[in-house]
C-alpha cells in the first residue's frame, strides 16, 4: 500500500489548484503515460485520503464493465473504516451513464429491470447485507452475462408464461463488514480492504479538520472541476477488441496450488486489458485490436497481487499460524487468538467457522468452544505458508 503522508493547510489548498489547471483540458489526459497514478493524484485532492491503491483497483474494476468480461469486487472494512466512501468518491469521477448505486436488493429485483439497464455498467452496492437475497442471481449475471427467467403471469386471457431477460456485462463492487462470505460468491471476484490502522484514522481526522476550517464539504461542487475533465475523459474511451501478447508467458508463472487460479488468472487479464482500454490513445492498434503494453503489466500487477493478499483463503493461514503460536495443547478458543491475529471476536469466529467447514480445524470432543488443528491442516499448511510468501 502507499506510504502514508499528512496535509497542511497550505498543501490541500495547492493540490487542489494544481488539480483544476491540470484537469481545464481533457486533452492532458490523453497523453498521461500512468492514469491511475494521475487519477489517484486528483482523487487525494479531492478529498480521499492514503487510499491510493484501493482507489486505483475499485477505478480498475469499474471501467471493466465497459468491457467483455468485467471484474467484481469486493471491499471490506469495519464499521466506520471508509469502505463506501472510498466508493463514492470513485464514482463522483465517473459519468453517471458508467454506474448504478444501490443500498440493497430483493432476490429476484435483478430479474425485474429493464433488459439493458445494468448492460456496462459497474454497479455499486453500500452493504452486502442488503443484496445477500440475490445472491443467485448476482452470480448467474456474472458467469452467463445475462438472467433469463421464466414465470408465469395473469394475463385477460388467462395464466401466461413469460420471459424476462436481463443483459450484462455487469461489474459488481460491494462493500461489506463480513470477513467471509458464500464461497461460490468468493471465486467470483477480487477483495481489498480499507486502511484501519491509527495512522490513517489520525490523518482523516485532520483532512476533515481542513474541510471544516475552509467551509468545504467533501465531494461538493466545490471540486468539481477536478470531477468534470475525468468524467469527459472516461466518456470519449472506445471499447474495442485488445489482445496480450504476453499472457502466456504470465500464465507460466500463475499459482496453480488454489483452484480458483482458473477464476482469478482471467481477472488479472482483464485488469490488464482495462489499463490498455485506459491508456488507448498512447496504445499500439494493429488489425482493429489494441495492443496491450508491459506499462499495463506494471501497473496493474503490483494492486492484483494486493487484492490476492487480501481472499479469504489468507484469512484462514492468519488463523492456522495464531494457533501454531499459541501452542494451547487442550485446545484453543477463539477468544486466545484475537491479539495473535489482530482483529475482533466476530471476524476471528467468522473466519475459525470457514476452516472448520474446510476441515482445517475442529471443537474439541467434550469441550464447546474449544477447537484444535485437523490432521489435513497439518499437512496443507505448509503449502498455505507458501500461498502466502508468494503474495
């Protein structure tokens, strides 16, 4: 992640001049060599704070959805960590014909929309919670590209059957308090999660302390001429077809010890495209394709490699290695493992109840609430430590 740094005054005063001359013409733009760290430069200006990487990844996964095969996302946090202002603040630099908000879903609310009216776009949900009903069909949407769902429906004329189809492309980016979700919704799509450390909590206090001492709201019309050039930007980029001359040669070196490798390998692909869909004025175009760079490569590996860190297969290493170093031979309860693991009872219970379904541990017999290592976990451990060091 970036390194941290603080604000003076002064400092968010010029980097938002700064922000507004350079963003006057959308033709700067279009000769950046690396728009995300442009993008992550305007996005500080404009209020969000030390969240570069993840700005850059939700940005990525947005823009996605203007192609073939969008990337789903979802971003994690504690209450009160940011997860949906880093979000928001993403989707102010938008146009609003790119992205849909929602704050929650029936099951079957997908199935109802017009046919194309989620078709490329990113659609961001405030809180999993209130979309966990449309589990189904979110994934049907993200493997097929499309719902189709009959019913039937009364008719002048009787009962009738009728279908309903809803097209994609659709990203999904979410945000959630759950450490561990469905595991058939895992696979489908990249994690990352908001910065909670003190550091970070005491320099978002200061920025909001500059807002308040200059009568600025964040996210008002006061930085929209810092919005307004992206949102041009982003409108006039062309889909069209691109190809990766490397991909095999990074395919060579892909993780081939975790099953969802075959899901998460084409992720990395498509962000790489979408760094090529970016950069498409400074791109090669041979044959009606845009040709992918190394410059794609570079900037897009280091946040796919962070965003892998982040699954919750590592969750459950972070477990298995708290309960390796606590070495309590009766057994452990999960309470014994929260400063080892440095999180809350909640998120460490949620993650112990994965790796019990997984078979990694298991309540001792005659003891409630107290668990020990399983015999597979002894022997995979060592491949988990190496997932680990990989990322």
């Amino acid at each position: 992640m970036a390194e941290l740094r603080d604000f003076s005054l002064d400092e968010l005063k010029q980097a938002v001049t700064a922000a507004e001359e350079q963003g006057q013409e959308v033709s700067s733009l279009t000769t950046e060599a690396n728009l995300l760290d442009k993008f992550s430069e305007g996005i500080e200006s404009a209020g969000l704070v030390q969240e570069a990487d993840n700005s850059k990844i939700i940005l990525l996964c947005a823009l996605s959805a203007r192609l073939d095969s969008p990337v789903s996302l979802t971003v994690q946090g504690n209450s009160s960590s940011g997860k949906n202002y880093i979000m928001e603040s993403v989707t102010r630099f938008l146009p609003k014909e790119f992205f849909i908000l929602k704050t929650g879903m029936s099951s079957k609310a997908l199935m109802h929309l017009g046919s194309d009216e989620v078709k490329h776009k990113a659609l961001f949900i405030a809180e999993y919670e209130g979309v966990k009903d449309a589990d189904f069909s979110i994934r049907t949407l993200q493997s097929e590209g499309r719902i189709e769902w009959t019913f039937v429906d009364t008719t002048k004329s009787g009962l009738k059957a009728v279908t309903k189809i809803t097209e994609g492309p659709v990203a999904f980016i979410q945000a959630t308090t759950r450490n561990i979700l469905h595991e058939e919704n895992e696979t489908r799509q990249l994690f990352i999660r908001a910065d909670e450390s003190p550091e970070q909590t005491k320099i978002i206090i200061r920025r909001q302390a500059i807002n308040y001492m200059n009568g600025v709201k964040p996210g008002s019309e006061y930085y929209e001429s810092v919005f307004k050039p992206w949102r041009v930007f982003f409108g006039n980029l062309k889909p069209m077809p691109i190809k990766i001359p490397f991909a095999q040669d990074i395919g060579a070196d892909f993780a081939i010890d975790r099953l969802r490798s075959r899901r998460d390998f084409p992720k990395l692909m498509e962000m790489i495209k979408v760094s090529a869909f970016l950069h498409q004025n400074l791109r090669e175009q041979k044959d009606g394709f845009l040709i992918v760079s190394n410059d794609d490569l570079n900037m897009v590996k280091p946040l796919f490699d962070y965003c892998m860190s982040q699954i919750p297969e590592q969750k459950i290493f972070i477990l298995i290695n708290a309960v390796k170093k606590i070495e309590l031979e009766d057994g452990y309860k999960v309470s014994d493992l929260l400063e080892e693991m440095k999180m809350g009872r909640t998120s460490a219970t949620e993650i112990n109840r994965r790796a019990e379904e997984k078979g990694y541990v298991s309540e001792v017999e005659g003891r409630r609430g107290y668990y020990k290592l399983m015999s597979i976990c002894r022997t995979t451990y060592k491949d988990l430590l190496i997932q680990s060091e990989q990322i």
